[in-house]
C-alpha cells in the first residue's frame, strides 16, 4: 500500500522524482524572508488538522482540474506539501506537465516538518487518509476473514482486497483513498480557488 494514501487521484508517477526540500532547508528559507509559496494538496478536512502557516490549500484533484489557471500565477519558486510526499510528486507531475518546471517537493512533507518541530497552525483532530485506508482495508480483510469460516467463498473479497493494495502498492496509486477523499468527512470547508488565485496574485 502506498504510505500517503493518498495517492487518491489515480495518478502514477512517471520520469524522475522531483528535486525536494528539507524541513530544516525550508525553515531557514522562510526565516531568511525568502520562502518560497507553499502549495498543501492535502484534502481539506487534512489541512484544517495541521498546516504549515502561510500554506494555500489546493487538493490535489483541484490542482489537477485547474492548473492551468493555478500556473498564471505561480513563478519556478514553488513547493508542494502533502503528508509524506507521495502526493505532492503527483502535483509535480501534473505542473511539469502543464508547463511549470523546477518544482520541489517537502521531503517527508508535513509529518517531517512536525518532527523537526517546526511550527504549524491546527486545527479540528481527524484522521488522516493513509489511516482511513488501513483501518477501511483492515476491516474488511478481518470481516471477511471470519465470515469466511462459516460462509464459504466470502474470505475472497478480503483477497481482493489484498490484491487491491498490491496493485496500490506497484502502481503507486490508491482507489480506495481516492474513494475516502470524496466522503463528506474528509473535504472539509470547500476549496475557494478564486481565493487561493487572489492570495498568490497578491504575493506575485
């Protein structure tokens, strides 16, 4: 299963990683009063439990969506922010793509900037999509597992399952958090593009 599970847009990476960015790299940037604009394509519902401050939230499928407006405004000194990474390689790939280069990526994203005790503004507790998934694929394995003893052939969805996060795990993508993103739970407030759009003119 992929760590960030989010790797929910169903995108697979392709060509070389992205050039990343240390915590502590990122920090002294920021301290210097040269950071660079930070993009967290988290879910929303993500985003509100923890961010690094002065972030703009921009969820991956959005990013996807609208990056060619998104690219109006952002110039090469961006970074992208996900839980552990593997998210915001995606949104690397779907810039570069659109035509914006030398992107960098947060090594370890928002879990490592809280190791490294850098600051972050939180808010309402939830919990994260990679542990959805594993408590969702976890269930249903167990579940099935047991009913299985007593329902001949019912042990094979949790096989499926098994299968499911093999391929997840190959493929680097993960239908199952995509599936969880879409929940009402994990969207949170609604991402306000034209705000975000406004927020980036301001600082260009």
């Amino acid at each position: 299963m992929t760590t960030d599970a989010s790797r929910a847009d169903g995108l697979t990476p392709a060509g070389p990683a992205p050039a990343g960015l240390t915590p502590a790299t990122l920090q002294q940037l920021i301290k210097d009063g040269r950071g660079p604009r930070l993009l967290d394509v988290r879910t929303p519902g993500e985003f509100r439990t923890v961010h690094i401050p002065g972030s703009y939230n921009v969820p991956l499928n959005t990013l996807r969506e609208h990056r060619a407006e998104l690219l109006a405004h952002l110039d090469e000194d961006v970074v992208l922010v996900c839980r552990s990474g593997a998210r915001a390689a995606q949104a690397e790939q779907a810039l570069a793509e659109a035509g914006l280069p030398n992107l960098r990526v947060l090594d370890g994203g928002v879990t490592a900037w809280e190791i490294a005790g850098a600051p972050v503004n939180r808010g309402e507790a939830r919990w994260d999509l990679e542990r959805q998934v594993r408590l969702v694929a976890g269930s249903v394995v167990l579940v099935t597992g047991v009913a299985g003893l007593f329902v001949p052939g019912v042990h094979l969805i949790g096989t499926a399952i098994g299968a499911g996060l093999t391929f997840a795990a190959i493929g680097n993508t993960c239908a199952m958090g995509m599936l969880l993103s879409k929940l009402p739970y994990n969207r949170g407030p609604r991402t306000d593009l034209r705000t975000v759009i406004a927020s980036l003119r301001d600082r260009s």
